[in-house]
C-alpha cells in the first residue's frame, strides 16, 4: 500500500518538469483510483476462491513493476500506465489483505482483526507518503530513488509472505469473474458504510492529488517532507481514530466519524481561505481521526458480519465503494481549477463535503433513534 502513495510529495516537481496543470495532476492521481475499482470489482472474490497468499503475492509483485515503470518514466504516457498498474496491486491486495487479516481472528475478536487491516492498510499509505517526501529531499533523483527503494521493500515483502504460515488455503480452483455482492441481510449497513467512509476518502483524494500543488502555489513551500507529511498525517491519524472506534460501538463511532468529518470540511474551509498551513495542518488531523472511525465501523459492520467464503467479495465491494469516492472529486477539482483557481475549486469541494457529512450524521443519528424505540418497544412486549 505504502507503494500507491510514493508519487503524492512528487506531483509539483512532475508539473514542473513537464508541464502539467492542475488537471492532468488530480487525472494522474485518479486512474490509481480507477485501476482499483476494475480490480476490486472484477478480481474481488479471487482470494475466497484461490486463496489470500496468491493473490497477495501476485499484488506485491505487481506493486513493484509499478514503481519500476515510474521510475523510469519521462512523459505522461508511463507515468499514466504505472499509476494503474499501481491500482492493479492496490486493489488485489486491499481486498484479500483485509479478508487476510481477519481470517486470523476468531468470532469473538473479528473487530480487532477489522481494526488491525485497516490500520495497516493507512499505516502503509502514510509510510509511502512520508518515506517518498524524505527521500525526494535527500536524494540526486527525486522522481526515481523513491520507487527504487520501494521496489527493494517490496521483494524483501515477497519473501515474507511465501514463509506466513496461517492464510486461507484454496476453496475452489474453479474462478470466474463475476460481479461483487453484498448480502442482502447487511445492504442497508453497506450503503452507510460506503457513505461515511467515501466522504472521508473523498476529501482525503483530494489533499492527496493537489497538496503539494497548493503548498507550491499558494503557500510557496517547495520542501517535499512537507508535502508528504500533510498526507502522512491523515493516514497516521486514522489509524489512531479506528482505535478509538474499538472504545465504542460501530453505530455510535460512524455518527462521531461523520460529525468529525463536517468539522474537517470547515476546518480545510479556512486553510484555504486564509492561506493557513496551521488549519490545513489541524484538518488532516480532524480528517484522519474522524475517517478512521467511519472506515472501522464500515469494516465492522460489512466484511466483520459475513461468513468466510463471502468476506473478500465483500471487503472489496466496500474499498470499492469508497475509491469511486476517492477519484471522482479529485478530478471534480482538478476541472474547476482549470476555469477558476485551486483554491476556489477546494472551497467549492469543501461546501458539498460539509453538507454531505451533516446529511449522514443526521441520517446515522435517526437510524440510531430508531432502533432504540423498537428496543424499547419490544423489552414492553416482553
């Protein structure tokens, strides 16, 4: 995972170098995104048939042709290709990685297995952003040295997992593709889920494709260990938030989450505005806490809920879900800050964030109400 965000500190020195604008960036950023949806949705329920150690293997060993393809490139042609060769590896391993890490849990403790994926889905993107943002500093060759050492990492990552013990074996040489599905009995949990956590992930898509660009343009900061820790920050945080979504129930921390979420939104609202690195700064914190905890209760509530044989298709209809939150507005913003500016374009973002968040926690909030009296009503009954 931490492979996919290599090129988030790098996106203003590849504008600079070959000329891009704001658009062509958040477009590069978003078909890592589309590679990911096609996979997950084609290749989600490979590892319940297959097993989770081939299709994880074969996600590393994609993620390191990936950053052998960016490394080399010198045009938008490789750059484009990597990038959803990137979304290849993400989408294989974030659905069977997720079922991975569950499968070692038992019944009882299935949502500190939740927990656990996640976090070390987050903790890979934050040390992907971070470890590119140093060595783009330190480095001679900032667009190769990253991919480079990941490309090691991720051989060193190959040869641990061919000697795990412990993963899903085969169910059935027998795959086809065929389309996700989400059982019937937690489609109304699925919906929320996807709802709260893409809200969280849309605003994250965001910061992710444009940071740089606006610590660049606007703040004229030019230090890639800045760029990537604005990033590194959300997925550090949201790893602290799903632990903190452990404390509590999956309801009550999905209506915290989505409330953290429109106060991220007004919160990044005044980054922009006022040109503040203190307020961007504070938002990836309130962003990362608050998604962590709607992405936990989203785990919790659908893959956590299912047998064994259903739980990859339906962790990668669920990260399916929240990529199509993650892309859509990234490009949203990239074409308005072709006829406006980026920060008008983030405003605009901002507000539809904001009024989404509100509408959802209002949502969870009745819900919640709801299941209350019927709990009351039938304890009366009896």
């Amino acid at each position: 995972m931490a492979a996919t965000t290599l090129p988030t500190p790098l996106y203003d020195l590849y504008a600079k170098r070959f000329g891009f604008h704001t658009l062509t960036i958040t477009v590069l950023f978003a078909v890592y995104a589309v590679g990911v949806v096609l996979t997950l949705v084609l290749f989600g329920q490979l590892s319940d048939t297959i097993g989770r150690r081939p299709v994880m293997l074969s996600a590393v060993v994609i993620s390191v042709a990936s950053s052998l393809i960016l490394a080399a490139a010198q045009g938008l042609g490789l750059l484009l290709l990597g990038r959803v060769v990137s979304g290849l590896a993400a989408g294989l391993m974030t659905g069977a990685g997720t079922a991975a890490v569950i499968d070692l849990f038992p019944p009882d403790r299935r949502g500190a297995g939740s927990t656990l994926a996640v976090a070390a889905n987050t903790g890979g993107l934050a040390l992907g952003t971070l470890f590119a943002g140093v060595l783009a500093d330190l480095a001679s060759h900032p667009l190769v040295t990253p991919y480079l050492a990941q490309a090691v990492l991720g051989v060193l990552a190959c040869v641990g997992l061919l000697g795990a013990p412990g993963y899903q074996a085969a169910v059935s040489g027998n795959f086809r593709l065929s389309r996700l599905r989400v059982p019937a009995a937690i489609r109304g949990s699925y919906v929320r889920a996807v709802l709260s956590g893409g809200a969280a992930f849309a605003v994250t898509g965001v910061l992710t494709s444009v940071s740089a660009l606006f610590l660049l343009t606007v703040l004229h900061d030019t230090s890639r260990v800045l760029a990537g820790s604005v990033v590194a920050i959300v997925f550090i945080f949201m790893a602290g938030g799903q632990l903190a979504a452990r404390r509590t129930t999956p309801h009550l921390a999905m209506l915290a989450g989505c409330a953290g979420l429109a106060l991220s939104g007004v919160v990044l609202l005044l980054a922009l505005t006022l040109h503040s690195l203190a307020a961007l700064l504070i938002a990836a914190v309130a962003l990362g806490t608050s998604g962590g905890m709607c992405i936990n209760a989203g785990v919790a509530t659908t893959a956590g809920r299912v047998r064994e044989n259903q739980r990859g298709g339906v962790s990668s209809a669920y990260f399916a879900g929240l990529y199509v939150f993650l892309a859509c507005p990234a490009v949203g913003v990239g074409l308005i800050a072709a006829h406006t500016t980026l920060v008008t374009a983030g405003v605009i973002f901002c507000v539809v964030v904001i009024a989404l968040a509100i509408a959802i926690t209002g949502f969870e909030f009745s819900q919640g109400r709801s299941a209350a009296v019927t709990e009351r009503a039938e304890h009366h009954r009896e």
